[in-house]
C-alpha cells in the first residue's frame, strides 16, 4: 500500500475548500459593493453633469472676460455627452431595479395573503 504525502492531501484539502468558497460565493445575490448597485453609475454621471454644466454657465471664471474662459467649450460640449449617457445611464438602472424589485415579489415564499 502507497501513503500519499501528508503535503499533497492537505493541497487537495485546500482546493476542495477553495472550491466550495467559489460556490457558496456564485450563489449570492447581494451586492457585494457599493460600486455593484445599478444606480452607482448614474449618481456619478450627474455629479458630473451639474459640475460641468456650473463650469460651462455659471461660473464667472469661465464666462467671456474670466480666467479660464478658453476652457468653457471643453465643460459645454462634455456637458452635452455628460447629459446623454447620465440620461441613458439612470432609464437602464431604473428598469434593472424595477425587474429586480419585480423579480423579488414574485420569486418563492409566502405570499402576503397568506
């Protein structure tokens, strides 16, 4: 009878709980981070939307006769692009909460009728 080496059973023991860790962790719903939720994307679009949108109107530094006024169009044109994927951005987030919401209601349970 061959003994196997104490070193190479407990690398088999070790894949085998490294394997079951990759499961139970396949089979979890939850977001794992803030940077996982389907609204993190939009918020930071906007964010920068207002931000060049303020640089691109608003703010005095950057109107004709203001320190930086030759930057205006780069905070004017990134504003438009800004606006269109922050617009696009939060209707997707607001379907994939919307169809998860859905999905928790009806997935397995008790009803609330009963």
């Amino acid at each position: 009878m061959v003994d196997e080496d104490p070193g190479q059973q407990a690398l088999e023991t070790k894949a085998e709980k490294a394997a079951r860790e990759i499961e139970d962790d396949e089979d979890d719903d939850e977001a794992g981070s803030p940077f996982d939720h389907p609204a993190f994307l939009p918020v930071l679009l906007w964010a920068l939307v207002l931000w060049f949108g303020y640089d691109g109107w608003l703010n005095p530094e950057f109107q004709p006769g203001g320190e930086s006024h030759e930057h205006v169009n780069f905070n004017r044109y990134g504003f438009a692009v800004l606006i269109t994927f922050a617009i696009y951005n939060t209707l997707r987030a607001l379907r994939e909460l919307r169809s998860d919401r859905e999905a928790g209601a009806s997935g397995p349970g008790p009803s609330a009728g009963e």
